[in-house]
C-alpha cells in the first residue's frame, strides 16, 4: 500500500471536533508541517493530546493561538502564556496530567487496557472525581486510557513501509502515540528504500504507520 502523501491529502484527513495526538517536548520531536496542515484545513474544536503547548510560534503552540482547540491535555502549558489566558478566560479546557501518567495513559491506550493504578496525584486536586484503588495497603488512582483518531509524529528517517527512526530526545512520546490512534501520520526528515534501515535500528514498526509525509514534499 501506497503511504506516501501530499500535504493537500494530510489537510484533507482532518474534521471539526477531532481528538488528535501530536508527538513534541516543548516543540521537539513536533511535526510542524503537519500542525501547519491542520492549520490550514481549518477545522475546529480539537481535542489536543500532547506532552505540552510548546510556544506561541511553534510546535502545537500555533492550534492553541489560533483557537482550534477546545480542550488540551498536557503535563504542563507554562510555556505558552496564550493557553493559560485561554484557559482563564474560559475559551478552551486544559486537563492537566502528570507527566509519567500522560505517557503512561497513552501507553495504556496502545496495549488496549481498561487504564493504568498509580499514586501520583493522591491526595492533591489530582485525585478529584477520579475512583481510588487500595493495593497492598496503598492508595492508588485509576487513570483512564487515551486514544485518539490521529496521531501527528515527527520521526529523522522512515522507509517506504513506515519503519521510523527517530532522533535523539526528539523520539520522546511519538513512539507511545503510534500506538494509540487510529491513523498515524509521520513527517519524516529523510526517506529511504525498504531495506536501508537495519531492523535493529527501527524504533517504530510500519505496522502502525498509515501516512508518511516527506518534508519539503509537493503541496
């Protein structure tokens, strides 16, 4: 199957009220041209997943400044100020989420688990309206799964089969996120010829890539 696309098929593929995962710290590991894709589809009340807002110029900081988003939950958004007035001013929800629990929920959400026990959170606002387990003697929270309809990577390198390399800290929750939606798309620095990448060296199966978008492919 053919996974290679243009920016005009990956703006095609979003709708108004998508929950959309998007791979990133602080912008690193982000795709921006798929952020600039959703941009310019022009839809609206998204459901944000991310490890963060990133800024107001860059990573998914630009969907939050232009009011696409009507909920995002992240581990933290105090780099972007425009999310906290959003949030403040009552424009947009943030769900807050440790930041081990936001990955663990996402991993939670790939392996198809009913959600993940953990004892952050207990006894703070963390825990409001959230059931409690006790194990062993100790309290824990039960933290829901996430899944999402889109997943947006940024990975260095991919073959024609969607066999992603990642660079450095840049893989961050975009290994976690390729598991947890129902369509992954994957903007790729380099592509390569099936074959070229050692299967030793493959950090994400092409199994669970659906789309490849190459940067600075044709529009």
């Amino acid at each position: 199957m053919k996974k290679i696309i243009s920016m005009d098929e990956v703006t095609s593929i979003f709708k108004d009220g998508m929950t959309i995962m998007a791979g990133g710290f602080m912008g690193v590991g982000t795709p921006e041209d798929l952020v600039t894709a959703l941009l310019e589809a022009d839809v609206k009340d998204i459901t944000l997943i991310a490890n963060d807002t990133a800024f107001i110029e860059s990573g998914v900081g630009p969907l939050i400044v232009n009011h696409r988003v009507k909920k995002v939950i992240a581990s933290h958004i105090g780099t972007n100020p425009e999310t906290g007035r959003q949030m403040i001013a009552g424009e947009m929800e943030v769900e807050l989420v440790p930041q081990g629990t936001l990955a663990e929920r996402v991993r939670a959400g790939g392996a198809g688990l009913g959600g993940i026990l953990t004892p952050t959170g207990v006894g703070t606002v963390v825990e409001e309206g959230k059931e409690k387990l006790t194990v062993d003697g100790r309290v824990y929270l039960l933290e829901k799964p996430l899944r999402a309809e889109v997943a947006l990577l940024k990975a260095y390198k991919a073959d024609k089969s969607g066999n992603l390399v990642y660079n450095r800290s840049a893989r961050n929750f975009n290994p976690f996120m390729a598991l947890a939606a129902d369509l992954v798309i994957v903007q790729v620095e380099k592509l390569v010829e099936v074959g070229e990448i050692d299967p030793d060296d493959v950090m994400t199966p092409g199994i669970l890539v659906d789309k490849i978008y190459v940067q600075g492919g044709s529009k």
